[in-house]
C-alpha cells in the first residue's frame, strides 16, 4: 500500500504557446469540440469488461489502484495504442481496458480497473503546469455534461522550454494520437494536471546521479568510448526482448573525440552525454531532446582535465563536476532549461581521480580522492549556500569512488592501495562517518554501485579480470562477495551498473580485444547470465 502525499500547486502564467482561455481556436479532428463519451453508469461509475459497473472502494482499497510503475513503463505502455491506432469506443475492451480516453489513461497507469474522468483524480495528486513530467495527466471534467463532454490526456514531454507547448498521448476521435497540444487547440484553463500517486519515479525524488549507463522513455542505453577513434557510442535496447542497437555518436552527432569515459543523466525528458574533448580539454555535452528526434553536440567551455566527469540532477539544477589539470574540483551546472551553462570551482584541490555525486537529505555531495589518497566530501547543505569539504578519514584510496544512498544511509565504496574495496558510510545527517573493509580483495578498477530490490551491490574487477558482486541483501545482514563468472570475459577497467525493467545489468570492456559485455540478473534468485554486445550489436571495441 502507499499513501497519497499532497503536492501544493505553484502559479504558472499562461504562455502564447498554449492556448489562452478566451482565445478562440480552429477544431481539428479529435479537437476540442468533438464528443468523447465514456463508460460510465447512470450513477457515475467506470464500467468494466463485461459490461459492470466498478464497485465502491473506500478506505486503504481506495489508495491502492494497481501496481507501482516507472514514468519510462507508462510512457511504454501508452506507445503501445498509439504505434498501432486504437479505434475510440466506449464499449470496446482491449486487454480489458476500455478503448476510451479514460479507459486510455487507467491502461497506460496499469491500474487494477477502469476509471472515468469523475474518479480519475481520486488516484492523482494535483500538481502545477510546470511540475509535469512524462506519464501525468491532464484531466477536463466537464460538470456540465461529464460523460460525452470531458476529456483526459497523458503529458509526453516539452518541446521547448518548460510551461510551452509539449507532446502528449490520448485516446479521440477517430483512434490513439500522439500530437502536441497546440495541435489539438485545447484550453489550458480547462485542463488540471495530476501525478499517479502509484508512480515510481525514474531516479530518486528531487534528484538523480548518471552514469554510463542510463534509462529512458523505456529504452536502456549505454555509452562508451570507441578504442580506435575516440568515437562516443551509443548502445541501446529499445524494449526488453528486443535486439540490441548501436550508433556512433560522433557521426551522427559531431561529438569530437573523447578523452576518458562518458557520464550519462536524464532530466526534463532531455539525456545528456558529458565528455571531456580529446584535443581541446573542454567539456562537451550530447544530448537528445526528445526520442526519434536528432543528437546534438555543443562545446560548454569548461577546461575538464581528462578525468571522467560525474553528473546529477537535483533541486532543478543539472550539475556536472569536472577536475581541471591542475587538480581542482569544478561544477558546471545549467540551472533551468533554456538558461545558459555556467561554470565555478569549488573548494577541493589536489583530486587525483573523478568524482561520485549524490542527493541525500536535501545536500548535494561530491566524493573526491586527493593527492595523498585521502577521500573527501565537498557538499552543499542547501540551494543558494556555500560549497564546503572535509576529510571522511578512510584509508588512502587509489581509485575513484562510487556512492549509493539507500535505507537512510550514504555510501561510498573506495579501493585501497592493497586493493581492498572498503565502504564509508554515513548512518545518518548529524553522526560521524564510519569505514568498514568489504570481503572484496585484488580489485584493480573503481567500482561501481546500485541498490535494488532492497539489496546494495557493488561491482568490481579482480586481479584475474573476474567480475565480482559484494553485496549487502538487507541492513544489519553481512556483505556477501561472488564470482559472478556467467561466461562474462576477463575484464578491464571500471563496470558500469544499471537497473532497469526489474532487471541488474552490468557492463564491462573485455581484457583482450575491447568487446563489451553485459552481465545481467533477470530477478533475484534468477542465475546471473552474459553476452557479447560486440557480436551481438556491433558495439565497436571500447576503451577501459
């Protein structure tokens, strides 16, 4: 069960791109003036397959529609009426939802029955135009004749600046569309948007860490650096089951060559690609606007070092943090879209190795190695205050370090120069750091990190390129390591972790000849299996 929280609505101006009440507007088909009627009983309830009438809920029953799902599988269940057009009914069922807009919208919610526009909002909570996000609603019940005259639509995403024009999906007249709202000449005034209250939010709530492996619109993708051009590549898997794709971004796109590895995020429907430029040092982004459209390339100006840069969204704000050659630790961040990138350092000097970020508790900390091997933490307590580092006293560390925040704790995982994997981790805002050794030794690459399925596990490569699992299964339990073996070749280099469709994917570049693999865990109990994207996808050999 999950409770309803409420979200307080923020004032938001009526933009030109949207159109304004009392401005009158051409009726395109399926547009504004086109009857939409709906299953619905004589005393306003939702029919179901069959014909019935849904039964009265009240109490935690109420609360509970269905099962929790990402914006990604709502996105993904919404393509599947509009890649192959549904005809609107309000008497047709397919796979038991009603092919109407309602009906359109408690299938793609994957809700446990049909609902109606009278009782959608009972499971949504009422949020400002400008918080939509992918999967929301924009809901119209029309009091005055509510069964043929009102209407609901699922928000897509922008299709420029925030409070604009965007795309959206919905079930009309003739069949499923998927148009902008300019398109269709709707009134903004008449329409409320709502947020499932069953919604799992594709990174955690109020910010999100990248790494080379991303999730988005249902795709999983992941980025690496070609080993004999410097290319950035693009991996992907469009829907689970599906084959694998490859592209080169350098292309397609212009990214120059890259030098280290890539750092991934999505924000505002956006997934941005942060480089750092081979020949010039600066740091680059890529990104894809919107899915199906074009990869774009531009230079941010900021002289990055050849370190990785670490990336997160938070508060609004895109961070990426960089080290410039001389050591110093620097955010470039983009405060909202549409503004411009810019670029400050930050009190950390002498950083030795990239950087990990993560949201927790309403602070932003970025994890650092120095010179002499120490870790530290250079954190900002709120939006608008001054950055601030201190030492967290692990032992001297030699790789960079990756961090989770999971069961209220924040943890850091870091390799010694013996090549012990420790973990340093903080209980909770307000106590001491603490560091633990982890049964993880010979490791010769940094790690890498994911929780899921309330586990915490930790990848690493050991001294013979075996990729390795520590795992924590529930708090208060021991760390547990395996040889995850599954065929996955000998590996180099840092693996990159992923959680997506229910499933753990991990990546790695192999010792011998560059192939990247990826090594995955369908479900929990499941056996851990690999393959050779390389062979598979035509992924190009990547550098470690």
């Amino acid at each position: 069960m999950f409770i309803t929280r409420t979200i307080t609505a923020v004032a938001v101006t009526v933009l030109v791109a949207l159109v304004a009440p009392g401005v009158a507007s051409a009726a395109p088909a399926g547009g504004p003036e086109v009857a939409r009627p709906q299953g619905v009983s004589t005393d306003g309830r939702a029919l179901q397959p069959g014909g019935a009438p849904a039964a009265p809920r009240t109490g935690l029953a109420a609360a509970d529609p269905g099962p929790r799902l990402t914006r990604a599988e709502m996105l993904t269940r919404a393509r599947t009426w509009a890649d192959n057009p549904v005809p609107y009914s309000r008497e047709v069922f397919k796979n038991g939802y009603r092919t109407d807009c309602s009906g359109y919208v408690s299938m793609a919610w994957h809700t446990d029955r049909n609902y109606w526009t009278g009782d959608l909002d009972t499971i949504g909570v009422s949020i400002g135009y400008d918080d939509l996000r992918p999967g929301d609603m924009l809901l119209y019940h029309n009091p005055e004749n509510p069964v043929n005259g009102s209407h609901v639509v699922l928000f897509d995403h922008w299709t420029g600046a925030v409070g604009g024009d965007f795309l959206m999906y919905e079930q009309t007249k003739p069949s499923t569309k998927h148009r902008t709202w300019s398109q269709a000449g709707y009134s903004r005034s008449k329409y409320k948007p709502f947020r499932y209250v069953g919604v799992i939010e594709d990174a955690p709530a109020g910010g999100s860490t990248g790494g080379q492996s991303v999730v988005h619109d249902g795709y999983t993708s992941e980025f690496t650096v070609n080993a004999a051009d410097g290319h950035l590549q693009e991996t992907f898997l469009a829907r689970l089951g599906g084959a694998w794709g490859t592209q080169d971004l350098s292309a397609s796109a212009g990214t120059p060559a890259v030098a280290g590895q890539p750092v991934a995020v999505v924000h505002d429907g956006y997934v941005s690609v942060f480089t750092v430029n081979a020949g010039n040092g600066h740091l680059q982004e890529t990104f894809l606007a919107r899915l199906g459209g074009a990869w774009v390339t531009q230079d941010l100006g900021a002289l990055a070092g050849a370190q990785a840069p670490s990336v997160m969204v938070h508060d609004g704000y895109v961070s990426v943090f960089t080290v410039t050659p001389g050591g110093q630790l620097q955010e470039t961040y983009l405060a909202r879209l549409g503004a411009a990138w810019a670029t400050q350092s930050l009190p950390a000097s002498g950083v030795s190795a990239n950087s990990a970020a993560v949201l927790h508790d309403g602070y932003v900390s970025v994890f650092t190695v120095g010179t002499g091997g120490q870790l530290r933490e250079t954190f900002l307590a709120r939006l608008g205050g001054a950055w601030t580092t201190q030492d967290l006293g692990a032992a001297a560390a030699v790789q960079a370090p990756a961090a989770v925040v999971h069961d209220g704790y924040v943890s850091v995982f870091t390799v010694t120069s013996a090549g012990q994997a420790q973990e340093t981790y903080l209980a909770r805002l307000g106590t001491a750091w603490g560091t633990q050794p982890l049964p993880a030794t010979g490791v010769t690459a940094a790690p890498a990190a994911a929780g899921h399925d309330g586990y915490v596990s930790v990848f690493t490569v050991g001294t013979g390129g075996q990729l390795r699992e520590t795992y924590l299964p529930r708090m208060g339990a021991a760390w547990v390591t395996q040889d995850l073996g599954a065929g996955t070749p000998s590996a180099a280099g840092r693996p990159a972790a992923v959680v997506h469709d229910g499933y753990v994917s991990v990546f790695t570049v192999g010792a011998t000849g560059g192939h990247v693999s990826e090594t995955y865990l369908p479900r929990i109990g499941a056996a851990w299996a690999s393959h050779d994207l390389t062979s598979t996808a035509g992924t190009p050999a990547a550098r470690p």
